[in-house]
C-alpha cells in the first residue's frame, strides 16, 4: 500500500514538473505593425518581449501567415543614414523587457501576402532557444503609428 502511495506521489511530482517546464516563461505584450499600401511587399512587426524565467533566453526566429519571410532586424545609424541589418538572435533577460520598437529591433515582414490594414490581427510564432516557441496575436495599427493604439499609455 505504501509502494502505491508512493508511487501516485512520484506521478503526481512528475505531473507538475512536466507542466511547469511546459509553460513558456517568454510572455509577449503588445504586438503590433504598422498599416501597409497596396502593394507593399514588406513591413515591420513590433512587440516587447518579457522574460519570466530565472535565466536568459533568445529569439532565434518568427514566422507569421501573412508575410512569406520573417527576418530579426536592427536598425543602424550609418553616416546619418538608417539603415536595416538582420541580427541573428536576440537576447531575453530576465527582469528587463526586451522591446523591439521603430528605429530599434523588429521583425521584418518579407513578401506580403496582402496589405497590413488598420484594425486587423494575425498570428506570429516566435522561437526562443529555451522556451521554444510561443505564439502571438499582432494588432495593426494606423500607417505611420509609433506605438500600439489599443493600449493607452503605451505609446514608444
């Protein structure tokens, strides 16, 4: 009988533990991009990242349903010029957001399936090396918006 107690408490510790190390400990807040023409072939996703866990992680890749390639981009400054660079990874502490915000880090949308239009959701998933990959709901926002309307107080 104790064997069996036993036994049902060693599955029971499993349970949790194996819930626990499922749960992403990435929480993604505010998404957005920006509204795009007709015709426009690429765009910009934006997010700020937060890290719940005790040790650093990063996004290594995003895909989404709406561009046929997502890059992680940094923009530079080169002789009073800006520029856009892909980045290989991005680095996700724990305690510190990690945003990535116009004329900063992003997500480059690549060959646009359809305009990005004001008022819209769609989905990305983003990779991390430890979390894996947590999905996330992506408002589109006006062209030209700075920060996500939907969220007052929120602007970047």
């Amino acid at each position: 009988m104790l064997r069996i107690i036993s036994l049902i408490g060693l599955i029971a510790v499993s349970s949790v533990s194996l819930a626990l190390a499922q749960t992403p400990s990435i929480e993604v807040q505010h998404a957005w991009a920006r509204a795009t023409p007709a015709g426009a072939k690429t765009a910009a996703l934006y997010m700020t990242l937060v890290n719940k866990g005790p040790t650093a992680d990063r996004l290594l890749s995003a895909a989404t349903p709406v561009a046929g390639k997502a890059e992680l981009h940094t923009t530079i400054d080169s002789n009073g010029v800006m520029q856009m660079r892909p980045v290989a990874a991005l680095d996700v502490q724990p305690g510190t957001p990690t945003v990535l915000k116009p004329g900063g880090y992003h997500v480059m949308l690549m060959g646009l399936k359809g305009p990005l239009v004001e008022g819209q959701h769609f989905t990305v998933a983003l990779t991390f090396e430890k979390a894996g990959t947590v999905e996330a709901t992506v408002e589109v926002e006006k062209v030209g918006a700075m920060g996500p309307d939907s969220m007052p107080g929120m602007k970047m």
